[in-house]
C-alpha cells in the first residue's frame, strides 16, 4: 500500500484528468431509466437495468451540490472501474438494506482526480448505510476507496457494512476541519490493512459501535475514537499525531486487545466495563468518569495521569495499573497472583482488593498512598510495610473475605476503621507485631494469623467469633485492662490469646489462654486479670503464671477441662502466702484439668488451715470433684503440696496443703477397764426420742507433708558409711588366713626376714535392704534398698618375723567402690536411687604374737562423689571427704585335729563430712555422720592340706555388731529456718560369715568369704561375697 504522501500526489494527478471526464458521466446518467432523477433527488430502484452500470453524480462541480441519492432495497449499482456515486457538497446518499453500491476500480484519476473510490463527496454530506446495505470497493487500485471524502463537515453512518479489498475503507482528502464516522451495532468496516486514512491533518470523530476488521490508524489531526461496548476492533489502533482522545462507553462488557498508543486523552464514560488488555502508551490524561474500566496488560511504563471520578472504577493488577492514580471513586486491584504496587494513589475515593493472590502496596513516596476513602479487603491478601499504605489515617479498611499481611512492625491509625464484613478478615501478623487501639466491628469473622503479636486496645465486636490459628493475639495491654473482644473465640493448638482485657462470649482454648504478663510479649508489664465473660472449654494451656505472682483469670461461666492445664504461680509457704488464682463465678467446673504449679520464691512452710488458695469458687460456682488435679509435684523447703478440694467456708474452692492426715495408733490398752460398761454404742445418741447413729470416723493427726526427696538425700551419709565401711573390712576378709604363711614358704624359719612379705588384691560384693518404721517421720529414717561393689589392692611395705616368733606386717591399699540404693519413701513411694563413688587411700599395722594371736589397726581416708536422683524430678550432687579407724584383735586356741577357736573384738569409728546440695525446691546441709561401731565374735577355723607347702584353712565367724553412734542428720532449707531429718544405723546386727584360704603355688594362694547379716530388729538384712588372691616372696 502506496503511502500517505504517494496517495495524495497521485490525486493531484488524477484531479487534471477528472475535469475532462465529469460533462461525459452526466450525460450517461440521463440515458438510463433505473436510477431516475427528479429535481436535486435520485432513486435507484430494483428495477432493469439492474444493477446500475453508471456513475451517479458529476463530481466536482456546483451541479452535484445539495443533491439526495437513495439507493433502495434490492438495487444495485456496480460500474466497473468508476466511481459509483461522486457528488459535492450538502450530498445526503443512503444505501438501503438489501441495496449494494459497489466498484471494481483498477486504475484511473476518478472525478475528484482521487481515484475510483466507490462513493465520493467533498464536505458537510451526510453517507447512510442502513442494515443490510453494502458500500464495497472490490478492485485492486490501491487509491479506490469504498468511501472518500474530500471536505469537512461529513457525517458516514453506518448500520450495514463499508468494505474495502486493497485501499482503506474510508478515506479523507480534506486538510483541515473535522468529519465524523458513527459504526453502529450493525455496521462492519473492513479493509485489509488501515480501516480510515487521511492525506493532512485534519481530524476525524470515530464512533464504534460495530464491528472492525483491520487497523484503526488515524492521522496527523486531533482525533477522537468513541468506542460502545459490544463493538470489536480487531487490529491495533493509534491516534497518530495531533490531539488526540479515545472515550470507552457504553453499558455493556467489552474488551480491547489491541494496544492503545497516540491517544493523549483516553477517557471512560457511561455504566459499561471495558478491558484493555494490551498497553496503554502516549496517554497523557486519562479519566474514568463512570463503569468500569479493566487494565491487564503492562502499564508500568505509563507516565501520564489518571483520575478515578466519583462514578467510576479503575481495575486491574499490580502489574497493568498505571504509577500515579488520582483516585475519587474505586481502585480495585483484581490480583489472582502476587504483585506489588509502588506507585502512589491519592483522592477521596477507595481501594479493593479482589482475587486470591497477594497484593504488596509500597509506595515510594515519603507520605505513602493518601486516598482518603479507605481499603476494602475483600479477597486474597494484601501486604503492608506502613499504615500509609492503606491511604489516609482516617480511611478504613474493611474486610470481607480477604487478609491483611504485616511485612514489618507497624500500628494501623487509631482513627482508621476496621470493619469485619459478612465474609470475615485474617489479619496475618507474620512474625511482627502490630496494635490496633481502635475497635473491630462488623458481623463477620476474624482470624489471626502469622507467629506475631496483634494487640486489640478498643472494645471489638467481632459478630462472626475469632480465631486465633497462629501467634499471640492480646486484649488489653497493662494500660488498657477495659478493652474486650465479643463473641465467640477458638484458640488453636500452638495459638495464644491473652492479656489484660475480657472476652464477651465463650472460648474454646486448645492453645494457650495467658494472663496479663504471662503473655510474652507483655513481660514486664505487671500482674492482673483476663476475663471470659463466657463459658470455657479448655484442652489446651491456661498459663495465668507470668514473672511473678498475682494474677488471675476469672471464668465467668462454666469451665469444662478436656486434659488440658492450669498454670499457676505460688510463692510456696504458709497459708497466706501470694499466688495466682483462677476464678470461677456462677458456673460449673467439670471434666479435668491438671495444675501445674511453679514456686517463685518460696521456701516452703507447713500450712495449718485451708492452705494456699489457687482455684476460688464464687457466686454459686460449684466443681466437681476430680475436676482438678495436679500435673506435676509441688514442692517447696522439705515439704510436698497437695491439692485439696474444699476448706472452711467454702466446699468447691481448691487448695494448696503441705500436711497429710495419718492414722493415730492403736491406743494402749486400759490396764483397768470398767467392770460395768455402758452397753450402748459409744456414739449412740442418750435421747429415746432419737435413733441415729453417728458415724465413728477414725481419728487422724495431720503431720508435715515431707516430699519423696527427703527419704532420698536422708539416706545418702548412711550409704557413705556402708561403703566406707565395706572397704575397711576385718583382717581376714582383707587378707586372708595369715597363720598359713608360717609354712610353705622359700624363707619360713625365724631368720627369714624375707618372709612375709606380699601383695593382694581382692572383690568385694553386697547386697541387702534396710527397712524403716514410719521413714523418715519415725526414729530410724528412710528405708532403702543397697547393691555395693569394691575393688581393693593392697601390699606389704614392711616385714619382720622377731626372735620370739612374732611377726609384724605394715602396708598400704588403695580401694574404689560404689554404693547404689533405690530409697523408699515414708508412704511407699519410689524416692529415687543414690549412687556415691567412694575412692579410699588406707594403711595398715598388723602384729602376730608367737601364738598367732594379733592386733591389727588400720587408718583409712575415702573421697566421696555423691548423685542423687529423683524419681520425678531432677536431684543434686555433693562430695566429701571421711577418715576412718579400725582396731581388731584376735586370740586363736588350737584344738585337737588341726580346728582352732579365735574369739575376736574390733572397734571402728568413721567421720564423713559431705558438702552442700542443691536441688530445685530447697537447699540441703548434710551434717557430718559419725559411727562409732563396736564388734565382738567368734572365729572357728579348720586347717587342712596334706603337705606343709599347700596348707589350707576354712572358717566360719559369728559377730555381733554394736552402733554406739551412728545417726546423721541432713537438713533442708524452709521458710521457717532448717528442718532437720535423721537416719541412723543399726544399732545391732548379726553377722553369719564363711570363707576359705587354699594355697595353690609355694607363692600364690586365694582366699573367700560369704555372709549374711540381719539387724536384732529384723529391719537390715544383707548379703555379701568376697574373692581375693595373694602373692607372697
């Protein structure tokens, strides 16, 4: 296709050669009966000839002005390659449904010297093709338009269809002025490449309601494209250059896809919705007056104006909306994915956000967004960084189906409204904090999402209930106890809901509820209530324990417990001692819930009435009972607290107690009873009258509620000296039979000072339990069970046999055991084990008198390494260090056949000082255990052996062992100052031993004993085994 600047040169050509064709063509009109004119009028009929082979009009000249030619239904009129009708000014030609005017123009100037164009006239004419009618150009001359006009002032319209095959359907050869084309809901124009053209700049008024088939291309002038819904245009269009504007109208939906480019002034008007989906380029101002107008394409690059008006709505994503928005109606960001928007929009209107994805706004601008008609969440998620975000602070933002995302710290203004629509809102923290001081409203839902922290300081009334999934959301900061939340709440697993406020409806917790500072985000900010105006059903964490005591959370209805906890703090003492407490006003406390109690200093002091009150029943409140037990153990200083229901003045409030009731014992029998005793019941009533009989209760006493830990650490300094004492042993458990090292030996005589001398090392193993009356409330403290094992070394350092055959021996050992004991509490209960690491450094002396009597003295010193653990909780360590002295003697007096009889005595004391412990209820003093143990016995011996260098001895002792001391003390810190606590030892035990002495080489022999040992009182028994090898030189 020629251009624009070709076009017009080739008219001006073809201008010279119409002046002389024009008398020809007028002369032909009148030759021919089926277009018949009368006066300035033409009719063109259906009938012959038909269809019309002649030009209708002159052309340019003054004959053909003012003229009407109608082409009427059924008519035809095709000329060839002519002009069909040429006419001048003031034409007025209307093409009627079922008539077609049509050309085949190849080549050849036409009558206005422009080209065979099938319809021409020059200005103020008026061209009507009706529905159905047909304006075509059908030849190859590529300046024969269907329709050209050479002047200002035309009007073509248009209901039927102006085709073109090679040149533009409408052509305009005027230089300046304006002409108009209205396509309207009928009407198709159709060319193959540019729909219109023009040769200068004069401008065109293009109204679409139809259809266009091709590119809308409009020339230099100021041009004005009105495009209806329902109208389509199928290429791309472009104002060209000039002033140009585009209005959307209509009230209908319709989309555009081709891009917008050289309109300046694009402007949307009437009720209808427009989609652009391409690009909008070279705008300068663009205004949205009414309806709606939808961008999806990619506007980033816009740099012009656009402004909302009151009626209208500027939709689209993030993505296709232009930068800088004058908004005085609606912004609606349809977002069906993530986008963000940084540009900046002002007015007095609003902006929603619609469609499931994100929509970050983050405007650039220092002042952010201040549109001042609020924001409307009404699906997907809209993400903030600034409360500016949202427009101006009085501004609200409503919610109905969609979420508001935090993207740092930030507080909504206090004047913006937060409404909650019949669809609900999410207001997603993320991990950040935010507080909203004014109230929520609306009858739709809430959720709170996100790991942060959204604190509500207004009175909200959330008429949909809340929910929080995620996070903490707070009632009431410490400066804003009146604030509160109205309807029903769900707080999920992992949730938090707490604070200083109240809540106007019932809660299902199955997170945490917290009160006051318990809620971490309000550490520090003091003590105090949270209020559920509302039954509670509770599976989850009522955490009313913060950093300190007092707070309270009062349940003003019922309280279902689903195995869920109450966390309270108590400053663990006496019956007045501070803690926090839950409430319960004028409902009913069922189900169960475990309370977990935490001791902020205390130090643990025995109760004497109600006890410690953690649960008040008020109002008519009444719990059943079972609905509360404790979680965990409650202990403080050396004593344990229960939970009690019930006290003076109240059946249904709980209560912390450090004493326990016990059975008062059997009373003594009267010595002197009544000969004539009363034969009536002892409680029953002296009135005749009355036939009641009272209930005999049992008497109790009401003692000190001493944990299961104090039976553990009471046991430990006798465990110390059962090990200690284990390893010092007697002179022939250590050692074995030494009468036996007279024979046998390399240098046995009395000179051989050689002899003697030697090294041993031996196992040690013991097992027994020791059983207590009344544990660690009676005379003989905790009860235990013990396993012992040892490992000893020992050698002679010094050696001599004197002139009267006595012998003395002098050496060192060393020995490491470990003592373990499972400890039974006072009520039966597991205490815990000990376990103590006893590594000992001893010397010993030992004479042998000619008749082989002996005195034996050994000094050993032990280091302690104690760990006592717990059933149920975690223990404490100690260490120490203890001495220990023995003193044994022996008088053996042979018999007949090789026996001997050996009475025995033996002294031994010990010291063992441990240090301090601590364990998470109290401090614990061991004081130093002393034992002062005495022991007298019998030893009956047997030598064998048939050759004097393999001799071989068993025996068998029985000994009574004497404690003359042997109780110690430990001590546990309270309220009131220590509490002692006792264990003692044994006073006095039976001890069955047996063992043999074989030597098997001239140098190597092994010695073992067994026993058995059981207290007078039958309370210790024991079992022990020792195997030991000795090596003499």
């Amino acid at each position: 296709m020629p251009t624009t600047s070709q076009r017009r040169r080739e008219r001006q050509r073809m201008l010279s050669m119409a002046l002389v064709a024009s008398p020809l063509t007028l002369f032909a009109l009148a030759a021919k009966a089926a277009c018949v004119t009368s006066g300035a009028t033409t009719l063109c009929g259906a009938s012959a000839p038909n269809p019309w082979s002649q030009t209708v009009g002159t052309g340019n000249n003054a004959a053909e002005d003012n003229r009407t030619v109608m082409v009427q239904t059924g008519s035809t009129i095709n000329v060839g390659s002519a002009n069909a009708i040429s006419l001048r000014d003031n034409a007025n030609i209307r093409v009627q449904n079922g008539a077609t005017v049509s050309n085949n123009a190849i080549s050849g100037p036409g009558l206005f010297g422009t080209g065979n164009n099938t319809i021409e006239f020059r200005s103020n004419g008026t061209l009507t093709v009706d529905q159905g009618g047909s304006v075509l150009s059908n030849g190859r001359q590529q300046n024969g338009e269907a329709v050209n006009v050479m002047g200002a002032g035309n009007t073509v319209i248009n209901n039927g269809t102006i085709r073109s095959s090679t040149a533009a359907a409408i052509w305009f050869d005027n230089l300046s002025g304006s002409n108009t084309i209205i396509n309207n809901e009928t009407g198709v124009i159709q060319a193959n490449g540019n729909v219109i053209g023009s040769a200068g700049n004069a401008s065109v008024d293009f109204t679409n309601k139809g259809r266009v088939v091709g590119n809308l291309v409009f020339a230099g002038g100021n041009d004005t494209l009105r495009l209806f819904t329902g109208s389509t245009i199928t290429g791309n269009f472009d104002g060209g250059g000039g002033a140009n504007t585009i209005y959307l109208s209509g009230t209908g939906d319709s989309a555009l896809p081709g891009n917008i480019s050289n309109f300046q002034t694009l402007i949307k008007n009437d009720t209808g919705t427009w989609t652009l989906t391409g690009t909008v380029s070279g705008v300068k101002n663009a205004t949205v007056q009414q309806g709606t107008l939808v961008l999806t394409g990619d506007n980033a690059a816009y740099t012009g104006n656009i402004t909302v008006d009151a009626a209208g709505t500027l939709q689209g994503r993030a993505q296709s909306l232009m930068p800088t928005i004058v908004n005085n109606g609606l912004v609606r960001f349809d977002q069906p994915d993530a986008g963000t928007f940084t540009g900046l929009i002002s007015g007095t209107g609003a902006v929603e956000k619609t469609g499931a994805g994100m929509l970050t706004l983050a405007p650039t601008a220092a002042g952010g967004n201040t549109y001042a008609g609020g924001a409307r969440i009404n699906g997907g998620t809209v993400a903030i960084g600034a409360d500016n975000a949202l427009g101006a602070a009085t501004g609200g933002v409503s919610f109905d189906g969609g979420t508001l995302q935090l993207t740092q710290n930030l507080d909504l203004a206090a004047t913006r409204a937060v409404t909650l629509n019949a669809g609900g809102g999410t207001i997603d923290t993320q991990g950040f904090t935010s507080t909203l001081s004014q109230g929520i409203t609306g009858s739709g839902a809430l959720t709170k999402l996100g790991s942060g922290v959204l604190t509500l300081n207004g009175a909200n009334s959330v008429g949909g209930g809340t929910t929080v999934a995620a996070g903490t959301l707070v009632v009431g900061d410490a400066t804003h106890a009146g604030a509160s939340l109205a309807g029903s709440t769900l707080v999920n697993s992992g949730a938090t809901l707490g604070g200083f406020g109240n809540v106007r409806g019932s809660v299902r917790n199955d997170g945490t509820l917290a009160v006051a500072d318990a809620v971490p985000a309000l550490a520090g900010a003091g003590t105090g209530t949270f209020t559920i105006n509302g039954a509670l059903f509770n599976t989850g964490v009522m955490q009313v324990g913060g950093a300190g005591v007092g707070n309270t959370l009062a349940v003003n209805g019922s309280l279902m417990g689903a195995g869920g906890t109450l966390a309270l703090n108590t400053r663990l003492g006496a019956d007045n001692s501070p803690t926090d407490r839950l409430v319960l006003s004028g409902g009913a406390a069922a189900g169960n819930t475990g309370v977990r109690v935490t001791n902020v200093g205390g130090a643990g002091a025995q109760t004497t009435g109600n006890g410690i009150q953690v649960i008040a029943a008020v109002n008519g409140a009444t719990t059943q009972a079972g609905a509360f037990t404790l979680a965990a153990p409650v202990v403080a200083g050396p004593y344990e607290y229960t939970l009690y229901r019930g006290g003076t003045g109240s059946a249904d409030s709980w209560y912390l107690r450090s004493t326990r009731q016990i059975p008062e014992p059997d009373p003594t029998p009267n010595p002197n009873p009544n000969p004539n005793p009363d034969p009536r019941t002892p409680n029953e009533s002296t009135d005749p009258n009355n036939n009641t009989v009272n209930p005999v209760t049992p008497s109790a006493r009401e003692v000190p509620n001493y944990r299961p830990e104090v039976s553990l650490y009471t046991a430990v300094p006798s465990m110390a000296l059962m090990v200690s004492r284990a390893m010092l042993d007697t002179l022939h458990e250590r050692v074995g039979d030494e009468t036996l090292l007279r024979t046998g030996l390399p240098n046995a005589g009395k000179d051989g000072s050689k002899a003697f001398n030697g090294a041993w090392a031996r196992v040690i193993g013991q097992k027994g339990s020791r059983m207590s009356d009344g544990g660690i409330y009676g005379i003989d403290g905790p009860a235990f069970d013990y396993q012992l094992a040892a490992v000893q070394l020992g050698g002679d350092l010094y050696r001599a046999q004197n002139a009267d055959n006595s012998r003395d021996h002098a050496g060192v050992m060393f020995s490491t055991g470990r003592i373990t004991g499972d400890v039974t509490h006072a009520d039966g209960a597991n205490a815990g084990s000990n376990g103590i690491n006893a590594t000992a450094v001893g010397v010993y002396w030992t004479h042998f008198g000619p008749n082989d009597w002996y005195v034996d003295a050994v000094a050993q010193g032990t280091r302690y390494d104690v760990k006592a653990s717990p059933a149920r909780m975690a223990g404490l360590t100690s260490h120490g260090l203890g001495y220990a002295l023995s003193l044994e003697t022996g008088y053996p007096i042979a018999l007949e056949n090789r026996w001997r009889v050996e009475p025995q005595a033996q002294l031994i004391y010990q010291s063992i000082g441990l240090a301090d412990g601590t364990d998470p209820a109290a401090q614990v003093r061991f004081g130093n255990a002393q034992s002062l143990l005495g022991r007298v016995g019998v030893r009956v011996a047997k030598d064998w052996g048939d050759t004097p260098e393999r001799p071989r001895s068993t025996w068998f002792r029985a000994s009574v062992w004497q404690e003359f001391r042997g109780t110690s003390t430990t001590s546990f810190s309270s309220a009131n100052g220590w509490v002692p606590f006792t264990s003692s030892m044994p006073a006095t035990v039976l001890d069955m031993q047996a063992g043999v002495t074989a030597q098997f080489t001239r140098t190597a022999s092994f010695y073992a004993s067994v026993g058995y040992q059981i207290s007078s009182d039958g309370r210790l028994h024991g079992y022990d085994g020792k195997l030991g090898m000795r090596w003499n030189w």
